[in-house]
C-alpha cells in the first residue's frame, strides 16, 4: 500500500467509514509527491528517515518514512 492510501485507510478507520466517503486528499496535500516522498529508489532516494505533517479534514497527520501514518 502507498503513503497516499495508508493515510486515506487509516482517517477512514478512525472515522469509522470508508475511504469513497472522505473529502479528496487531494485538497491537503499532493499523494502523488507523498508516494514519492520516502520512494525507494527515487528522487529522494538519500532520504532514510523523516516525518511528513499536515493537515487533512480535522487531523494533523503524521506520515513516517517507514510508512507509518498518526492521527493527532
């Protein structure tokens, strides 16, 4: 699962719906540039570690290197 779908499964989990029923992530953040952010082999390929913040509906999200997504 890529970065942009791991954040949309875990708001829709904690909102207790599904993902078709969540505003775009679109409008907070590009998942295109989020997938490719820690992409292994990319562009940003020297990148091993970080974490990535915004917000998207009523959360900060936090989004990890290692593919790990919070929920503030």
């Amino acid at each position: 699962m890529n970065l942009a779908d791991n954040v949309l499964a875990t708001v829709a989990d904690a909102e207790d719906t599904e993902v078709k029923n969540l505003e775009p992530l679109g409008e907070a953040i590009d998942p295109e540039a989020l997938d490719a952010l820690f992409e292994p082999g990319g562009p940003s390929a020297t990148r091993q570690h970080g974490i990535v913040v915004f917000s998207y509906m009523d959360y900060t999200v936090m989004v990890a290197s290692n593919g790990d997504v919070t929920l503030e």
